[in-house]
C-alpha cells in the first residue's frame, strides 16, 4: 500500500526503475479542464535524468503517453492516466546486488518487509517512481493557475553553502521560475549557484555526494485552504514532502528558526490593505494558521540528505548476513537537489490542488 | 473534515475548549488488549493544565471517563470511547474576542472557512483538543508494550538554550521517563533544566511566550514496519507531529544537520552483531530506510513556535476589517514545551501503533 | 473497523448494548446548519423499543446529549457528537448466554472474530447501535431539506402480507408521513395495515418472529449526485440498507422484478416536461442511471428476515463446542419493521447527504 | 470519484471504451504471490465480447499485459498493473448519438454532472470498464485459491426462465466450472441453458434485450472474516455486485424469499460436526452472520435488468432538450448475463480477498 496521494485530487503512482513503466492514474480532476500536454511534458523534462553535467546519466527520453481521462484535450472527470516507458534501465549492472544490502538503501528493509523484492535499481524504491509525482504534479499546477495559484521551488543550500537570506525575504524572493531554470543547480542566486556548482562538481569527481535544502513557496492562495486538527495544510504539504526520498526534514514559515523568538516577535500581526483585504504584516505562520490558509505566500524548505549511492566500496553485508563490500558503478548522481526541486513542486501542487478541491 | 487519524488504529477526536466535554472515539484496537486506565489516566495528568508553574493555570481534573469498547477491563474490538469532561472554561473571559482575530491564531482562518464558529478559548482549534490525543496515545503505548516498544519525548531547547547533544547521542541517549519527569520542564539534564527554567520565568513575568524543540525516540520498534512511497513511516510521523498545534517544523535522523555530511559520511553501514541481528553503525537514518523501520531506534526533532496567546496589547482588525486592539487577559502559558512532550509522545505511538497492525 | 460510514458527511458510531452509551460522532456536517434538536428527538422516539405493543418493551428514554460542534444553536464544522445513555440494560438476563451462542446471532462469529466479547444483549452487534444511525440520519435529513429532498420508508410488506402495488405506484406513491406514522406497523394503507398487525400479535403469541419489506423513496433530488464506477449511488445505498441489522436483499427500481422485462419495455424514455426540464416517463431507473441520481424520485426496497430472538428453546453448542439449550427469556420483538423504518430513513439520508456535499 | 475500491486489497481501474486503454491498478497484493497469467488471460476470455453468438460481437483480443509490480513471476508488494488496449473501437458508429441521450443509459446524468464527457461507446461508464474488474479479480482469485477459497457464478434465469431451486440447494449445489462453462449461457442445468438460448435467440432477433439473474457461492471461507457494523461482509459484497452496470439487486442467504418466513423457521441450528467444527444445519444466513463468515457457503443473487441498447427506435431529448430519435445499430448484447457471470465472480472476488487480507 502506499502508493496513493491525496483524497479530493487523489493520485496512485505504479512502476518499478527497471520494469516496463512508471505511471500514475489521477482520480478526481475536474471534467473539463484543458491539459496543455506541452506544459506537461516540459515539467517531465524538469526532473528527466541526464540533463545537465552535475546530475546522473541515465538516459530516460520520459515521453509522457496519455492511457485515459482526455476527450478533445480536455478531462472528462474520469481518471487520467499518465505513463512513461522505461527506456534505459541497464539492468545488468546491479546482478552483482541481488544479495547485498547498500548502506542507506531501502534493500534491507524491503528484504524484511516483502520477502521477495525487484532489486534492479531500488525497484520501486528507486527515484524513477518520481517521474509519475511530477507528471501527476503538472496536471495539479495546471488546475491550480486556473485560480492564479503558482509553486516554484529551488535550491537554497548545497552543503554548508547556502543562498542569502535577503534573496529570500520571509521565504518568498521577488525572483521566477526563469530565474531558477537559469542555471543548472536551480538556485536563483547566480553568485550562490557557481560556487554550488564548483561544489557538486569536486563532489562528483571524488565519487562522493552531497545534500543540501529546497526552499519553496506558493502564492496567491487564497485564505481558507486546508484543514483544522489531524489534516492541517502544512501537516499535510509535511507528509508530501517527507515522502520524497532522501528528505530528512521540513519546516514551514518561521520553523526551526522560529524557535528563536519570543510570542511577541513571531505573532504576525493583522491589518487591512489598501484594496480592503485583511494581511498580516510579517509572514513567520508561512501563509497558515490553525492549519488553514490565511492568504499570504505559503513558504516551505525541505532538508535532503546525501543521497547514498556513491562510488566508493563500501562494507556491508548480504541477505544470508554475511559481509560483503558493496560497489557503486557507473552513473551516479552526485547531488539531487536541481533534480528534486521540480519534485518539491509537483507534491507541493498535488496538496494544494486537494485543498482547492476541498475548499469548493 | 480532518479529525481522524490512522488507518488501522483509527482515531477521531470531538469537543471545543468551551462545550461540554472532548473525547475521541478509537477504531481498531485489537480485542484482547487489557487496558491500564490508571496508567492512561497519569498520561492525562502529564498533559494537564495547572501542573506545575511554569504552565497555564487553567485547572482541569482531566478524569477519564470510558464510554465504550471495554468489557471486564479488556477491549472487545469494538470502537473505544473516552471522554473527559470540561470542567474550567471561563468562557465569558472571551467574550471581548468575539468578533476580533488575535495575532497568529486561528481565529480569522476558521471564520473565513466556516463562517460561523465558536470563537471561545480557541474553540476546536484550542490545545484543549490534544486531551483526546494523549487520551487514544495512551492506549496506543499500551498496544506497543506488548511488542516492547516504547516512546519516549523530552524538550531538548527553550529558545537558544538546548541540552548538549552529548546528552542524547544519534538522538537517543540512555535517560528514561523517571529523569524526564524530575523537572517541571522535561528536559532530563539537570542543568540545562534549571536554565530553561529560569528563562521561562523571566518570560512569564513578561507576558511572553517562548518556543523550542522536543527531541523524541521509539525504541526496541522490529524492522519492517512502515509503507514505502507516499506512506513512509516518517512522512506519517511528520504529519503527526506537525499537527500539533504550534509545530512549525520536524526532522527525522540526521535532519536538517544532515544536509552538511557527504554521502560517505552519513551512509550507515550495516553489520551483523553478536546475536546476528543486522544493525547499521551510525543512526543517520533514525531508524527508517526507505520509510520503513530498519530495527535501530527511531528518532525526531520537533520545532514549536512560542505560542500566540501574550499579556500584551495588540494591534489587530475584526471581522469587519475594522482596527481593534486585543488583549490577552487572566491565564495564559510562557512555553507549551513541557505539555506537548506527552503529545508528541502520543501522536508518535498512534502512527507506530498504525504501523505495527499493519505489519501483523 | 467497520464503525465508520461515510466520505464527506462521515459518521463514526459507538457503544454496546449493555455499555454506559451509544452515539455517534458526524464529522462534515456544514458550518452554519441550524439544527432542531427537537426534530432530532423525534427521529429517535421512532426508533425506541417500547413505542407500541407490538415492538419490544425495552424501556429507553434515548434523550439525545449534544457532546460538540454545535454553537448558539448552529454547527461550526467541528465534529457533532451526539450520545445517549443506556437506561435499562437488564445485563443479568443474559448471564445465562455466555457462552452460549444463539441460532443466527453473531455471537459465534464474534467469538471467532474477537475471542472476548461483550455478550450481553449482542454487545455490539445490538440493534442498539442503530440508535446512533437514527440520530446521525436525522442531522443528515435536516441537512437535505435545506436542498427540498425528503426521505421517506414505510412498511410495505409483513410476511406474505403485502401492500398492493398501486397505492405506491413505481415505488412512490401520494402518501406522506403523516400517513405512515397513523398505524404502529407503519404501513401507509390502513387496510394492510390493520392485517399486518393481526398477523405480528399472533407470531407475538406465539413466542416467534416475522419478517417483511421496507420500502423508502426521496423525492426532489436534483440530478447529477453519486459516483460512477465502484461508488455507484445505488450501490452505496445497497450498502448502507444492508448493514442493517437482518437486511437479506436489497434493491433499487425495477429491482428483481425488472429482469422479467424486456429492453424496449424497461427503458425510461427521456422527454423535456412543462417547465423545461429533462424527465423520465417511467421510472425503472429508480431515479439513478450509470450510478448518478436522473432528478426522479429514488426507490428502493429492503428484506428484512425474522429476527433471531425468539421465546423458544433451541438447541445450540457453546464454545466449547458443547450441545446446549438455549432460550430467548423477557422481552422480543416479534418484528423489527416498524423501527427498521426510521433507520433506513436514516442510512437512506446518511448516503444522500454524503452525496449531496459530494456534489457542491 | 469512485473509481477505486477495496481497504486492504485496493484496485483502482481506468480507461474508457473508445479511449487507447483499460486498466487497473492494484495495490496491496501481498509480496511472493505467484501469478499464472494464462489463468488470468482466461478470465479475460470468459468476459470477453465474440466469444458466442448470443453475445455482443465487438471483437476485443483483450491481452492483458503487465506493466508493474511482477519479479520473475511473483508479487513483489508494489502495485501490480494490469493494462488491455482497445483494439476496435468503431467510435464512428457513435457520432450521431454525440448531442443524443439514449434512454436508460448514462449519458444524461454523465452530461449533468460533468459537463464533457467521451459519448463514444458510453466512455467510462461503458461495459468495457468491467475488463479491469475481470483482471483484477483474476488476482484475487489467485490469492484467494491459497487459502482454498473458491468462487463461482452462474446464470439462474434469464427473464422468467429460472433454473430448479434443487439444482443448487441452499444456493450452493454439487456443480463445478465446467458445468458452468458447458453451455454459452452459463447455466449449469442443461435443459434451462436451452430453453434460455433460445429465449435469447428470439430476443436478439427482435433487436430486443432481457435480463435476468445471476447467482453466485463462495466456498471454503474460513469462520472470522468481515467486519461488523457499517462494513458488513454482506453490505460489501452488496456494493460490489450493485456496481456492475445493469445491476437492480443483491440478495443473499435467504434473501427476499426470507422475508416469508417465521423465526422459528429461519434461524440456522449450530451443531458440532464429525471433525469438531461448528456447523449450521441450514444456510439462511448466507455463510454471514452480524457481517462476519461463519464458515458456512456465502451465497448470493444479483438481478440484472435487460440491457438499454436496443436495435430500434425511440424517442429521446438531445442536450439542449429537443426532441430526437436515437437508434440503435451495428451490434447490440441481447443478454448480458453470460458475461455477467465471470465480472460477478470478479467482484466478489475482491471483496473476499479484501477480508482474507484484513483477517491476517
């Protein structure tokens, strides 16, 4: 189980890295809505493998085939279903995993959980399933302009170097997604991105890699989203996150740092706008309150760890509890996070749209 | 919508700060389970008001009354009922707050969402709701003692003032509930205690209020427990966790810290102790690969923010728009930290105890 | 499980027979509802043992107790609790049955389930449950009339006693509730009526059991509520009637009779009527075509069997498997269809009010 | 909506009939299962358009092809999805009928409810959707056969040609498959199947349609499986059949022939049988007592009303309420029955192996 998203704008995400396809089947997208399949594809092409030299090789076209849901370019209300094939698994490389647990993979836990697992690439495991978050994503951005709601996300932290704060101001920066697709790290703070760059790129040489944090944020949602108690909105955009591998933390508005305040520092106050809309004048509650949207920017910053394949022997030990030394080979990814800020954005859209569904 | 939680050990919680009583109603409970309601009713008292100095003063016995589900002292299967009467509202202490929205709390997002709503004493989105979570969590700890596990929660920093991270090494240290508990601050080192203290004095004499961090572990947890992809077991406990009120940040294992090590850092490696059981070296993991528990202990950080109710004047609008000045009156609480260690001590033995029915 | 019903109007009830109380907890019933709590006490009158001679003498007050979610009068989007005391169990008149377990109860399959139970008075499986249904149906109903849709059942047959066919033309009929409340049995045609209470008095007599048909409309749903595929309106209603306790069969329309039909005589043939709208001439469909609601009235038609309780003695095995005799002693019901009546009203309405905020 | 179902054993199913694909994805089969697809391709067979003269003609090879959740044969715990790709879809045959409702079919209360809707062979509430059903329950009657539980339906009347009552006593009777499977029209009595064929003949010769019923056994399931209250074995499987298109009603046990009996008559005696296990003399119940299996054969009939696509003429509205004609041409299924039979055993399928994975 797990593999499904969501109650309003549900999703249920299929596929393994090395079997015939990864997809996702949408239940719940509104009868006509338009889907610009370009758009769409463009957002696949965001996290696609092989993009630029700082991310992994493998070499995935991530054509998205539309199985159902569309009439004449628009959805119908029945599920939609989205699929990409699986093009360039070379499955051969991991014959010599078939028994070895990684470091930090999920093998041995599958091991224990499933008995009988797909070792090929972390199978199910593997970030391939993240190919179907984004394509689910898209169609949830694309609902969501329909309310003039945007999410961008980008990289704030490589390492211990990070963006500065006053890029930023409060989370949400004056910056745009053309600003961020500017450079291949996706941090759009040029200074900030070479030397991330600079970074990733010993790291890669030395076979190693590295984490670092996502920032992101949505605006022009409008107060009223979300849900009190169990499923408040940031609850909710936590589990999403969460859920995206290597992430090993989340925080919204003023989060860990906010800890560092007195109430009467961090209380945001209320006041009345010029057009008559009730604001707060600084933004630590990150845009909810009481678990629902209070109409300010929605901002977000997600921590990932060094993702664990790396090219390096390592001692481990197998499925029979022998030692073993484990061998990273071939491609590997020296950093994920240009890759995973499309990701950021796809689960951040997903939660949105829910709520948005929710909300009418 | 949003007040149930869980799938197999199912829960959903009823009541405002200023009706009659709240409850919550547990689904899924294993029939059998002979239930400790003395020992419930001291996980209660932990959470009270009134405890010590150092919190609210509102004072609530808090007594436990069991509606359903029981028979000759052990669960039948059928849902549980625990309700627990409010006995201390002062209710006409809001009645100025009627039509106002106080800084950084609730009260303007629940008016936007419903319309109509019970604005006294935070209504449903008071901390008084968490009695019915500490409540279903002391029955969850009661299922999980039965496999051997037991959570444990302490606050590891009031503001900038944070227990050395020698005294809890990967998170987890070697203190238990006696050293939690001999201070009115739940912090088990002594000296930093009286630090904390100290500092949420001065706070309170200030009609302020102060945030930090509670730190929390599971342990003796078997491996195998936990969903991959969208239900990882720590997206479930990040979801938790962040739906306590003030919560504005989680991280699990190696955190947000864990974003400056390099994969070969943080990599844990396996191998296999004097009893053959595989463990890891290292907990970066916090005891959960690939969402799934791996047998080592799982740990988490909490961020929470000082809470919004001051002794202070504010400027503020109401419901028309119109600027009002609020102001906090009577009781109020310098730092929820002590009182929301048993909370997130409950909401992380609801998602394991999630966990274990859905392993067996 | 299985305490729970419900997606958007969700409803999760609890209590046994003999426990301290039943109720039920509604969870998105709309912010804003007036709700009539005298209206509501009514709904429960129906349903409580001992309205007429011809139900069971139990004796209950069943006054209903507002636990949360209400306000000055009106629902605040927070959880409705609504509970009842048991007033008069008479645990002792069932010390006899421990262990026994009685023909075509569900203590043998309880035993088998939950290895402890509550015995006494079927514990959980009681028709006392029902109590909170009837209670959570009638908040339901007073949500549906702000829509005009109305929810009626009555007694259609006893045994082979049977009202004839034209007093309710395709399922619907003139009468009202006025008309279905005049005679104890609940039959809307006071000669059938009259027959129908002749026959319970004499199987009263006789220690024994009968068991008859439900039959229920709602008049002015709009179309274009309900699901298709699995989530089918009909099929969800099916559910609902047949989680009743002694529900066999269930059907909508046409029904069993239908399938003697051709095609060219089954059809509904669609027309625009005086006033625009798009209508059936017929109305096989019972109001719902491919799982949507088609504006017609929806009909559907429960059998109830004899219930189980009869003042006989009947040989039985205990669990330990041994041959026993047991023997119903005190109060029966010598037909449940008179108070089956509100609950199918109120499972009825409990579907139709998930639908209707499914729809909005 | 709606496109999902099932808790422990989830499938949720996608594509239209004229769209590229029909499909479905399940997830939560347990890990290790074995999966013979040249058992599941002859479930696919058994549904399939063509396969006999008194059926559609619609020509669909419908290989089923595997996209996910298979390693080296067996489960591996992901979703397993199962896909048919449409192969003659004649969407041509349906333009005229673009703007038109057919009387009796969806295409009102689709237009109603979602505004834009594929027309094209009834979209996705076409019969072609139950191919994903049939595949799934293929699975499900893998996973089912493990614990030895097997399921079977058959055609017991087609319009008021009913096979003997004594030809399946109690609902069960001594038939297999291959009786099933003998004749086109699935009933196991030879002479009815001919009286039945022919009814049938005549019926596709008058470009008519007729309905009729299915009945349907469950044998070898363990005492202990469903659940009480709401979710009831039999308000499952209620659900489940009444979601198959045409369906008009479910019974089971006694049904609405119960109805007639006395308490006394009705209630199943338990004794203690030659192995020690606890028996019902009788099967009124259904193999359910309270929603639970006792262990004895679940029965069921399900009531399918005549088809709605007729080889004639009628009159109609089109979707700006003029007046049309709609008529039927090219193929039409004059009895749905035969093919009804193996989506039944799909359905009930499911829901058994929902309770089988739940009882574990």
């Amino acid at each position: 189980m797990g593999n499904s998203f969501g109650r309003r704008f549900r999703i249920t995400t299929f596929g393994e890295s090395h079997g015939p396809a990864v997809g996702v089947v949408i239940d719940g997208c509104p009868a006509g809505l338009a889907l610009d399949l370009e758009a769409l594809q463009r957002e696949m092409d965001r996290r696609r493998p092989g993009q630029s030299r700082i991310t992994t090789r493998r070499d995935e076209a991530d054509t998205i085939e539309v199985l159902s849901g569309l009439y004449e370019g628009r959805a119908t209300g029945a599920p939609i279903t989205l699929m990409v094939r699986n093009a360039d698994p070379r499955s051969a490389d991991y014959d010599h995993l078939r028994h070895a647990y990684r470091p930090s993979h999920a093998d041995y836990t599958y091991q224990v959980k499933y008995g009988h697992r797909d070792h090929r690439g972390g199978g199910r495991s593997s970030a391939r399933e993240t190919a179907a978050r984004v394509a689910a994503g898209a169609v949830a951005k694309q609902l969501l302009a329909q309310q003039g709601v945007e999410v961008l996300a980008w990289v704030s932290a490589v390492g211990d170097i990070a963006m500065p704060d006053e890029v930023a101001p409060d989370g949400v920066g004056s910056f745009g997604l053309a600003e961020v697709e500017a450079t291949p790290v996706r941090c759009p703070h040029p200074a900030t991105a070479d030397a991330m760059i600079a970074r990733i790129d010993a790291v890669r040489k030395a076979g190693d890699t590295i984490g670092g944090i996502v920032s992101a944020r949505a605006t022009s949602v409008p107060a009223g989203w979300g849900e009190p108690v169990f499923d408040k909105l940031h609850a909710e955009l936590g589990r999403a996150i969460l859920s995206i591998n290597a992430c090993k933390g989340f925080e919204y508005g003023s989060g860990f740092a906010g800890t560092h305040l007195l109430g009467s520092e961090h209380n945001d106050l209320f006041y009345r706008d010029a057009e008559g809309r009730i604001r707060t004048r600084t933004n630590h509650s990150g845009g909810i309150q009481g678990g629902i949207s209070n109409g300010e920017a929605i901002t977000l910053r997600a921590a990932f760890k060094p993702v664990a394949t790396i090219l390096r022997q390592q001692p481990s030990v197998d499925d029979t509890g022998a030692e073993v030394t484990v061998e990273g080979r071939g491609r590997h990814d020296p950093c994920v996070l240009p890759r995973a800020v499309p990701i950021v954005e796809a689960m951040m859209a997903l939660v949105l749209a829910d709520a948005m569904l929710d909300a009418h």
